[in-house]
C-alpha cells in the first residue's frame, strides 16, 4: 500500500525569508508561504488518499494481499483430510474437489499459488494454530471447541450429517441410535455429535470415512454417521449398505485460520464473501453435487 510523506519546516522557511526580506512584509510572506505549502501538504494528502482509496477500489485483494503473511512467501498452504469426497478427494496423484477448487479461486485472487498439504484431519486445527498452514479447508464446521483454538470464515457451504447401515440394519431412525456402536472419523463432527448423544463409550473412531464404512460391513459396528456427500459415495461404492432418510444434523463448512493471523482470514473473507456473490462458488458446488 502506498504512502506518500510530504516534508516541509514551516519555521525554516520563516527564517530565511526573515533573513533576506525582514519586517511586516516578510512576516506576511512567510505566513502566505507557509500557509501555501500547508494547503499543498493538505492537497497532496488529500490526492494520496483518494489515490489509495481508488486503488484499493480496483485492485481489492491485491491490496489486501501486501497486509498479510503467509508460511512461505507468494504460497497459500491449505491443508486438508483428502478423504472426503466430493469436498477434498484424489484423482491420480491430485487432490481435487469443492474445496480443492473454493481455495485455488481465493488464492488466485490474491494473488498466491496454492498448495495443497493432505494431512489427518484432527492434525489440521492442530497445524494451523502453530502456524505450520495457512489455512484448513476439510468440509470443516465451526463450534465451540475450535473456536477456542482457531478463527473461522464466512460459511461457504451447508452439510448434512447422515446414517449409513446395513440394508438388513434395525435401525429405522435417529431414535434407533440408543445403545448402538456407532462409527464415526476422529475429530469430525459426526464424531463429536455421536460422543455427546450416545456416549464415547458407544463411539468407535476411525482414521477416515472408509474404514469406518470397512467396520460397519465387518460387523464391528452398527452405523457410520458422517457427511451427507460422502456418505453417498460410499454406499454407491459398497454394496448392501443404505442411508437413513433422516437427516442427523445439518451444519455449515468455513475455512479455519490462525489467531495470529487475522489479516489473513480478512483477506480471504473478502475474496470468499465475492466469490459467493458472484455465484462462484456455487457453480463449483453444483459442478460436485447435483441435484436429487
């Protein structure tokens, strides 16, 4: 962002005009000189703010980018649980999805290039508060408990937390769940939700969506409570398996940041707050999930 410093010594220039003019006349040439060069000062001010304002008028996130700092000059590091589709999944060797895509239009527009880091997911708020990444995008929901370790963006997307059983299962509904084994993915929601209503001691936790699925063929489970858009992957991949029609909560999906780095998440609010407007990103949900 531009500054511009305008110098002058008002009681410099009294002092040699004094020097060379002296008296009334001199006082009254200095006042008017000094008055000119204060109203100058004023204007150029004046100029440079509207200048500034017009800049960041065109320029938005360019502006904002010069504000904040990011783990390694010019990159936006994002990190992710690459087992969530179609939120964050991998095609060959590249992880694509909603939020592969959400995140390379905002470091576009800021300017970046965005790297992708496939973590854990209970490793990401970890990571991002130590200011290891700049960002955690994982179809990731705001509550209590993050928020007590890391700031959040604008929602940019609404999920739905689903039963997945076995197409023989007794479970007809969510008031079925009681005295249940229920599996869930560490550290997400459907495993926070779960270990509050039904108790820890009745929740089996998995390192991803798959696994628990693989626990909820085996027989080691019960059910598997997880996004809805993945859960539907899996069932489609898994044959004998079927969702409950009632839904078992609905949440929305932000962009985790550090604390310490708030201009970061303002930068990227602004850009994510456009691109929603603009229909941005709803183009790229609507590209992953169609509609029923």
């Amino acid at each position: 962002m531009k500054k511009v410093f305008a110098l002058f010594s008002a009681a410099l220039v009294s002092a040699l005009c004094l020097a060379s003019c002296g008296g009334t006349d001199s006082t009254s040439s200095s006042s008017e000189s000094s008055a000119q060069e204060s109203s100058a000062s004023t204007s150029s001010a004046e100029s440079s703010a509207t200048e500034s304002s017009s800049e960041e008028a065109s320029e938005g996130s360019t502006d904002a980018a010069a504000e904040f700092t990011t783990v390694t000059e010019g990159v936006l590091t994002m990190a992710t649980n690459a087992e969530f589709p179609p939120y964050e999944y991998y095609e060959g060797d590249t992880i694509v999805g909603i939020d592969a895509e959400v995140a390379q239009l905002i470091a576009d527009e800021l300017g970046l290039t965005l790297e992708i880091t496939d973590v854990a997911f209970d490793s990401i708020v970890p990571g991002v508060q130590s200011g290891k990444y700049d960002m955690g995008m994982a179809g990731m929901t705001i509550d209590e408990d993050r928020l007590k370790s890391v700031n959040f963006s604008t929602p940019y997307a609404t999920g739905i937390q689903a039963v997945i059983v076995t197409e023989d299962s007794d479970i007809a509904s969510i008031d079925d769940l009681t005295g249940k084994k229920i599996g869930v993915q560490t550290s997400t929601t459907g495993d926070i939700y779960a270990s509050e209503d039904y108790g820890m001691e009745n929740v089996v936790q998995y390192d991803n969506g798959a696994l628990a699925v693989e626990g909820l063929k085996s027989g080691k489970v019960d059910c598997v409570i997880i996004d809805n858009e993945p859960a539907k992957a899996y069932v489609a991949a898994n044959e004998g398996l079927k969702l409950l029609e009632t839904e078992y909560a609905v949440e929305d999906y932000a962009i985790c940041f550090s604390k310490e780095n708030a201009a970061l998440q303002e930068a990227v609010n602004s850009v994510l707050e456009d691109l929603i407007a603009d229909g941005s990103v709803q183009e790229i949900v609507d590209k992953y999930i169609t509609a029923e």
